[in-house]
C-alpha cells in the first residue's frame, strides 16, 4: 500500500519527453558594450597642431559627449558599437571654419534687405532699387547694403539725385558696402531735417557740393544724423536677422566667429536663441564700445553661455574708417584727394582712456584701424599701457591694411594681433594704389611679413562687407589674385602665404585670438567635435580656382549636424 504513490509517480516521469541536453546548459549573456559613439570614417581629414603643422587622419571619433573621441589612422581598428556611422567617401573634413571678424546682426539684417554688391553700375542698382520698393511696399523705409562707387566705375560717390528717379515718394538709405558711408535719397533727407546748415559732427563727414549742399552721403559718424530717424528693426525681425545670418555662415563652414561690435539690442536676440536652443554657429561678443561692454558683461568677460555657444570676451573700438570712403586715417594725404587725410575717430587720449577702463576689467581691446596714421596711433597706445596691464593681454587690432613698413614689426613687440581678412586685398588692391600711390602701399595686406615677424596672424572676413565664405579668403591668402586671376601673378606676391598657414589662421589663430584656444580652432582628442565636409579635397593639390569653387556639404557642431546641403 506505502509503495503505490512512488510507483505512480515514477510511471509519470517515465512518460515526460525527455529535455533537450542543450536545455541542462543555458549560456549566461553579459550586458551588450556600451556604444562607443559615432564615427566619420573614409575622410581626407586635416587639422592644424600644437605646432602649427597640418595633421592628416581619416577617420574621427565621436564620443556621446559631442567631443572628439579619436583621429583614427589607416590600419586602426574601428569600433563594431556605435551609435553611427558616416561614411564620408573620400570628401575632406576639415575643422569647423572661424571667423575672427565679423557682424553677425549686420549680416543678418542685409539678407533681409536690398542687397546691392552684385551690382556693377549705378544703372544697374538703380534698376534693382526700383524693383526691390516695388516688391516691398512696407515698410516705409527702403533699406539696402552693398553699394560701392569703385565697383560701377563711377569716379565719384552717388548723390541722392542719381537715386531720386528710382524712388521718390519714400525715403531711402542705402550702406556702402564697407558700412563707413551711407546714401540717402531726398525723402530720407527731408525726414532727418538736413540742410546746408547741418555741421559736420566729431568723426563724421557730410559729403557737400560746390555751393555747400549735403549731397546724399554721410561718411562714418555723419551716418547718425540719418539713422537717427530709420525705423528701429522690431524683436521679431531681429530674431530673422540671425536665424539668417546663421544658415547662411553654416552652409558657408564658419561653424565659429568674432562678433564685432555687439550692441545690446544684438546680445538680447543672441540670448533669445540661446534660451530657446536655437544659437547653433558658437559666437564670441566684443562689445559696441564701453558703454555696451559694460552694460553686457558688468565686471568682466562673461562665462561660456549655452554649452559654449555664447559669450562676451571684449569691446570693439574704432580708430579711423575705410579706405573706400577716404575715411581711413593717413600719415599723408591721399593721392587721390589731396586735401584730406581721412578720419581720426579717437584722439590719442580718448582712445588710452577706454583701452585703460577696458583692461582694467581685464576685457580683450580690438581696434579697428585701417590707415598707416591709425595704425601707428594703436601701436603706440599699446606700447604705452602695457607697461601697466601686464599678462596675456592679446591686443588686437582690427583690419592692419595700410601699415607703415617702419611699423610692421611693431606688431610682435607686445604679442598685438594683426586680425585681417584676405578677401580686402583681391577686392580693394586697385583702389588702394589709386588712394595712396605705388610708393606709400609696400606695407598694406602684409600676411608674409606678419607671420614674419612672429606676430599671431587671426583671419576673417569682415562680412557683410565681403561674403563670409571662407574659401575665396584661402585662395586669396595663397595667391593674392581676385576670381578673375587678377593681377596676373598676385598682387604684392612676397606677401602671399602657404595653404597651411592660410587654414591656420581660420581655425586656431582665429581661436588663439578671441581666447578660445582650449576650445576651438583645432580637432583634437577632448574638444567639440565641430566640422565640416567638403564637396572633394581642395587641399590635396591647392589651386586658387578650385578652393574658390569648394562647396561645403555638412556643418557639425557639437558632434551634432547642424547643416547640410539640400
């Protein structure tokens, strides 16, 4: 009887099917690896080095964090978890572009605006005047930007009787192309209340015909006497003006620039788009003058804002104007009008006062100044406070174009950078000789002697006064002729310099110069992963034709695409 149940219990585990064996040994399975994060591979890739040498890889690493992780050689093991993988068939990948002079909301607002550079005749802008305030009824102002009376041949500055006949019944300004002068029509004149009595204010000149009569321009500080009573741009358009500006520098590769001369109104749209995560090119400020840095940055340059995309390092000073409004101020009158040399828009001791209130907060100084006489007066305004404000200071000064030979190896002695823009050169070497004459230009443009001299060498493109595109200002910097292949041979070619120092000075030199070197400038293990793909490898054989024809084919910012070619 105690026997039954075991019997019957064995009889149930005889009838069972029998396990497989491989069910009496389950493997164990480990956590999957973790991703690794995305990789760019099959690229041409360069980038510049501590010691300012090209470094060739082809492929790069990107880790979760949006920093480069590796520069990956032929024969390295690539990683098999990644989050992607971009292949980039054999295109260049170059370091974001950075542009180390620039005018982000200027840009913005002129793409919004009548865009006058293409045009090569005063027919020509008359026609495209009078159509552009056809298409735009509203506002009531006509804004326009680019216009340059060397370009049309004219021999002369506009009048606000050669753009009258294209728009009469509303009042019309229109900035030259270096935005040192400007053109207004009749209407614009009536409404800013200007007369033969209107006095020339401090920095500024009102251009007058023979009986004393304001004539339509107003070079540097007389531009205020017109935009006084312009229609301020409202939040909203603002907002476009740099959402614009924005697109248009990324499909260009300057993933980086220099703001110079911030305005208050512009920090308020940059920390708008910031708030809003919409600031996708990283912009480094410098205030519009003192007044603006402070009101900004209070006590000091501000703190990398919105993972590193903004932030406020310095003021913009200006001590003279442009060359093409004879407003760049000269040792010796100019050529082509010898009662004038231009215009000094700081004395000596305004100018060592704010350059003292700005390094007294330990706020970065760069100084536009164009003319030999200008140049010479920063020069010497840095010699004389470095002997108080001691440090790495990096004194900038903006544009150098017509120095003084005497003068150029001043630049090295106090670590002054000389911020140039390559573009200036193939766009104004005509009308620079006629300005100054063959003897007074041997020092203008000087990149060579620059470099030369040891002076840090940051380059950009001033834009909106000359397109942002990078390229041209590579092809220039190499070859020092303009896109027709003029003049033959380059102009000045002792100055021309090689492509590597030429991308040097987009990328870390550019960086170096806005105190971003730790950040920017270069692709390295540890930094953002910004970059840009090219259309093919221009720097494989550099020729002047082909890095103007380069076309970028995607923008990354923070090991994230931000841009990409439709």
């Amino acid at each position: 009887m105690r026997r039954a149940p075991l019997a019957l219990a064995a009889l149930a585990l005889a009838l069972l099917p029998a396990a497989p064996a491989a069910a009496k040994k389950r493997p164990i399975y480990g956590p999957a690896p973790a991703n690794e994060g995305g990789l760019i591979d099959n690229v041409a890739g360069y980038t510049i080095g501590p010691d300012g040498q090209v470094k060739h890889f082809n492929g790069l690493l990107i880790g979760t964090d949006g920093k480069v992780k590796a520069l990956l050689q032929p024969g390295d093991a690539r990683p098999q978890w990644l989050d992607f993988r971009l292949d980039g068939k054999g295109h260049a990948l170059l370091p974001g572009l950075f542009d180390a002079h620039g005018h982000v909301m200027e840009y913005g607002q002129s793409l919004l605006t009548l865009d006058l550079t293409a045009t090569t005749s005063l027919a020509g802008a008359l026609t495209a005047l009078a159509a552009y305030a056809g298409d735009h009824p509203k506002p009531a102002w006509v804004q326009g930007f680019g216009w340059n009376q060397e370009r049309w041949g004219l021999g002369r500055f506009p009048t606000a009787a050669d753009i009258d006949p294209a728009v009469r019944d509303r009042p019309v300004v229109l900035e030259r192309v270096d935005g040192h002068a400007l053109l207004a029509n009749s209407a614009a004149l009536t409404a800013a209340g200007i007369s033969a009595q209107t006095k020339d204010p401090a920095g500024g000149h009102i251009e007058r015909d023979a009986r004393g009569r304001p004539t339509g321009v107003f070079v540097d500080a007389a531009q205020d006497l017109i935009r006084r009573v312009v229609p301020a741009m409202t939040p909203l358009e603002r907002d476009e003006a740099l959402a614009r500006a924005q697109e248009a520098l990324l499909g260009f590769g300057v993933t980086a620039t220099a703001d110079m001369g911030t305005s208050v109104d512009d920090w308020n749209v940059m920390r708008r788009a910031g708030d809003r995560g919409a600031l996708r090119v990283r912009i480094i400020a410098y205030g519009h003058g003192m007044d603006a840095t402070l009101s900004i940055a209070g006590t000091g340059p501000t703190q990398w804002l919105y993972r590193d995309h903004l932030r406020m390092v310095g003021v913009k000073l200006y001590a003279d104007g442009a060359l093409g409004s004879r407003g760049a101020w000269l040792k010796q009158p100019y050529a082509d009008k010898p009662d004038t040399r231009g215009l000094s828009l700081l004395d000596d001791t305004k100018l060592k006062n704010l350059m003292s209130r700005a390094a007294m907060d330990n706020f970065q100084v760069a100084v536009h100044a164009i003319g030999d006489a200008a140049n010479a007066e920063v020069l010497d305004a840095i010699a004389e406070l470095s002997e108080t404000y001691k440090g790495d200071r990096r004194w900038r000064i903006e544009h150098a174009q017509i120095v003084d030979p005497a003068d150029l190896p001043r630049f090295a002695g106090h670590g002054t950078i000389a911020s140039m823009q390559p573009t200036h050169e193939t766009s104004d070497w005509k009308m620079a000789e006629a300005r100054l004459g063959p003897d007074r230009i041997k020092g203008s443009y000087a990149w060579a002697t620059m470099l030369a001299n040891h002076v840090p060498l940051a380059f950009g493109s001033d834009y909106p006064v000359e397109s942002p595109n990078p390229f041209p200002g590579l092809a220039a910097a190499i070859s020092r002729v303009d896109a027709q292949g003029q003049p033959p041979g380059g102009w000045q070619p002792r100055e021309a310099i090689t492509l590597d120092q030429a991308l040097a000075a987009f990328t870390t030199g550019a960086a170096y110069a806005a105190f971003a070197e730790d950040k920017l400038g270069t692709l390295a293990p540890g930094r953002p992963a910004d970059f840009i793909l090219l259309d093919g490898d221009p720097l494989a054989r550099p020729d002047p034709a082909q890095l103007r024809a380069t076309h970028v084919l995607e923008s990354w910012v923070g090991g994230v695409r931000v841009w990409q070619r439709k």
